[in-house]
C-alpha cells in the first residue's frame, strides 16, 4: 500500500478504465507540482496510438520555442500524450499543453488544484487525487469555491453531452466530503482592497482628501464593511441590558468589582496588624458602599457573571466595530502621513513634484522604489538596476544563489519599516525576505529570497545558459522565468521616470532579461 493509502499501480489502473469507457481525455488533479511530476513520470509507460500526429503538432511549439525540444516531459507528450501542467514549468510548456489537449491530442494532463483556474482548456473528465490542497500553512480542505473550479474544467463544449468528475475516494469519509460539495454553495466574492501608496497618490492627484475618501467609501471593500458594520451594531443591539434594576448602582461590574477589592486590602491589613488609621478609614469606606447596604446583592452575585461574560461580549463587538467603522478611511490617512513624512505629499495633501512622478509608478512596493531613485541609492548602475527588480519579485525564491550586494535595500527596507510601524501600518515582508535563511538540509546559512532572486536576474541579465542557470539555481522553469518576467515589468516601470540615468540602465536591464526562453 503506497501512504496515500492507495494500492500501487492505482493511477494506471484508473486512466485504463477511463479509457476503456472513452471517458479521455482527463485532467488529473493533484495538490503539489512534485505529485503531478511523479505521476506524468509514471503515466509515460502507458503508450499510446498516434505518436506522429502529437509530435507534428509539438513540432510547431519547437519551431518558435527551441528549448522545448530538450524539455524533461518530451517524450511523455509526444509518445504516450501525457504532460505535466504547473507553475513550475514555462509559460510555452503550458501553452503547448494546452494546444494539444485542446486538439484532442492528449490524454491525460497532471495540473495542480491552484492551477485551475488558470487551465481554461476543458476535457472531457476531470478527477481528483484528494479533497486536499497545499498552503502556506499546510494540507487544507478544499473549499466549494475551489471544488467547483476544478469540476467545471470538466466538459467540452460542443463536444461532450455531460461532463465527468472522478474521485478515486480512499474512504467512505472521503466520498462523503465529496458529495457534500457538489451541492456546497460557493464561497462568496469578498475584497481583499486596501489602500497602498499607489492608489493615496493617484487619488490625491486628481482630488482633494475629502473627494478621495468619497470615492474610497464607493468601493467593494467598504460595502462589505458597511453590511459588517450592520451586522455588528444589531449583536450589540441583541445584548440586553443589566435587568436588576433595583440595585443602589449604576455600573455593578465596576463597583462590585471595587468592593472586592477594597475587602481584600482590608483583610491584609488586618491580618498584617497595620496602620489602625488606614483600617479606619478603609473600613469607613467599605461602610459607605454601595454593596454593604445593598437590598438585591444575594440576586447580583447569583447573576454577575452571566452579566460579566455578555459585558465581555458588548465590548469585544464593539471593538471589531470600532475597527471596521472607517478602517479604509484610517489607513488612507496614516498611509498620506507616510508619504508628507517623506515629501511627496505637502501639508494641504497636495502632490509635490516628487509625488507627482512617484505616482507614475505602479508596483506594489512603489514606495522602496521612489526612494531608491529620491535618495540616489543606484544611479545608473544597469547591474544594479536589475539586483534591485529582482529582490522585489515575488514568486519563491530559487533555493541557491549568491550574495547580490543588497545593503542600500536592506537599509532602506528596515527604515521603511519604522516608519511604517510609527504610523501603525503593517509590515509588507520585505525586511524579511532580505534576512538570511538557514537551510535544514546543508545546516548552514544560505543568502536571504531576495539575494538569491537578484543573484539570478543579474545571471540572466549577463548572459547566462539557460538550462545551466536552472540546474545552478535548483529553481523550477516557471518560477526563474516569472522572477525575471517580474523584474522586467519593474524596470519598464522605471523607464517611464524623468531621470535619463534611470531610465538609460533599466531599459538597457530590460532589453537584456527579455530573451528565450524567458518571452
């Protein structure tokens, strides 16, 4: 038994059943690219009718992408129609792929569950490896959302009366989770907006504050707090009021509360013999309290912790409350803080001519990258131009790769930080992605995600081999290719500033990083 609880050879046995059925061509669906690797890997040996058709069609992918010819899954697409579909691999690897599933050419392509969304080419059954997919935190469930994407994939239109979705369950628990989400509701649309330094520039340039956060209070974001807010102020409403009304008291939690307290001092000084006129006067307070003459306190004390645990709940909603209520408008106004700290926005929230160029910048670090051009922190450096575009990529990080002499980042991105921090805006990682990392399997330090993304770019930018750069690097295809795909769109971004330097080193590092396989 394999430890997915699996007999071996479960994989061959269900594509032969599928095939015996014509249920083919199939997408099979699997939580992680190593699973959909090892599984087109096993697939290979399950040859198939029509070996010259496949590579006449791949032939044309060759012709305008050469480096697919030496490509690891070749022979899996060509003689047996079987291909792996991932991030990991190159954006002409998956399109291909999708060619040729497309023209009725494959049989079985092995995609992962995050990909679903992105492989718009349907086939006639889908089936899925489990009901779990893999996240930053670990296995998850897969959510109704998430199962619909991947079942709705199965299909052709024009070509098939039904679509087919298979789940090769491994228990009765399994099969039931499956069935249940067939008929799940999705998962509702909700925004993830908030405001960075972008949107704060490019609405203040073409409005007053108050216009911006007008326009603000007209997004998808603070409609669904709006419903929040309403939720959260009828809880509130539902919570019913102190209900003993003949206490001498207008809050009992806090005087009772107060009452406890002064007993207990009483006792230890007491029980410490000490001063005789504190105990006097403390005594003569406890006296004068409410609760020593209080008619219903049997009631109050049978009762106070009910009315405590739903104070509890009063205030614990009206603080998400308070949170939600102009949370959009808040974080608006600290972000503009940030930005007059610095000098591209004027004490009226006006553009000053720094701002107006920053604002031309479109990335979500554009932040870093003003400052990196205000402070003159690399000039017309074309090298480090594409060290600092590749830092700020953000697909994972090659797992080797060298120091790319990041200090003036690494500086600038903890400054950032507390600033950031004095204005209460969170972190956006990147002091973390430039700290270096410990690698559990060498059992040493090995250069920071950022170091070894710049190290890459600045590689490629070079001149180097790419399949030498991939085996050095120990990255996947897709993820080298989407790292240096990032840094290009940064540094088109960077042409677009009034600075000649800049602009002279980033298209110079642009021009360089956009060569096959790469575009």
């Amino acid at each position: 038994m394999r430890s997915d609880g699996r007999a071996s050879g479960w994989l061959a046995g269900l594509i032969r059943e599928l095939e015996h059925y014509s249920l083919l061509p199939a997408i099979l669906f699997y939580p992680s690219r190593r699973q959909c690797d090892e599984a087109a890997r096993e697939l290979t040996a399950m040859r198939a009718f029509g070996p010259e058709l496949r590579a006449a069609a791949f032939a044309r992918w060759e012709r305008e992408f050469p480096f697919l010819r030496a490509h690891a899954f070749r022979s899996a697409i060509t003689d047996s129609g079987i291909a792996p579909h991932h991030a990991g691999h190159t954006t002409a690897w998956r399109l291909a792929v999708e060619d040729l599933l497309a023209r009725g050419l494959i049989r079985v392509v092995c995609a992962t569950t995050t990909l679903a969304a992105g492989l718009d080419v349907p086939a006639r059954t889908v089936a899925l490896s489990t009901l779990v997919r893999n996240s930053p935190d670990g296995p998850v469930v897969l959510s109704a959302t998430e199962f619909h994407q991947m079942s709705g994939r199965a299909g052709r239109r024009g070509k098939d009366t039904i679509g087919v979705v298979v789940l090769p369950a491994t228990s009765r628990d399994e099969a039931r989770e499956g069935l249940a989400l067939i008929d799940a509701e999705p998962d509702p649309v909700t925004s993830s907006f908030s405001p960075g330094y972008v949107q704060v520039l490019n609405l203040l340039r073409r409005s007053s504050l108050e216009e911006a956060l007008r326009e603000l209070n007209r997004s998808l974001a603070a409609y669904e707090r709006r419903g929040e807010v309403q939720r959260l102020r009828q809880a509130i409403g539902s919570i019913p009021p102190d209900d003993l009304t003949e206490r001498p008291c207008d809050d009992r939690l806090i005087t009772r509360g107060r009452y406890e307290r002064m007993a207990e001092r009483l006792r230890k000084l007491q029980k410490q013999r000490g001063n005789q006129a504190d105990i006097a006067a403390l005594s003569a307070e406890i006296t004068a309290w409410p609760c020593a003459t209080c008619p219903v306190e049997q009631r109050c004390l049978a009762s106070i912790e009910a009315l405590r645990s739903r104070e509890l709940r009063r205030s614990s909603l009206r603080q998400a409350l308070h949170s939600l209520e102009g949370s959009l408008a808040d974080e608006f106004g600290r972000r503009a803080a940030v930005l007059r700290r610095l000098g591209y926005l004027d004490e009226n929230n006006r553009l000053t001519p720094e701002g107006l160029w920053a604002s031309e910048l479109r990335h979500p670090r554009m932040l870093v990258l003003a400052e990196i051009v205000r402070r003159s922190l690399i000039g017309g450096s074309t090298a480090g131009w594409a060290a600092i575009a590749g830092a700020l990529a953000t697909e994972r990080a090659p797992y080797r790769g060298g120091v790319a002499g990041l200090d003036a980042l690494v500086k600038l991105a903890r400054e950032l930080d507390v600033l950031e921090r004095q204005h209460a805006l969170p972190p956006d990682g990147l002091v973390q992605q430039c700290e270096p990392e410990w690698d559990p399997h060498s059992r040493r330090r090995i250069p920071s995600p950022a170091d070894r993304r710049a190290d890459v770019v600045m590689a490629w930018m070079r001149g180097a081999d790419w399949a030498a750069l991939v085996a050095e690097s120990q990255a996947e295809e897709g993820d080298l290719q989407r790292i240096i795909l990032q840094a290009a769109e940064v540094l088109m971004q960077m042409e677009g500033l009034p600075f000649p330097d800049v602009r002279t080193a980033a298209r110079d590092a642009r021009l360089r990083l956009l060569r096959s396989p790469v575009v």
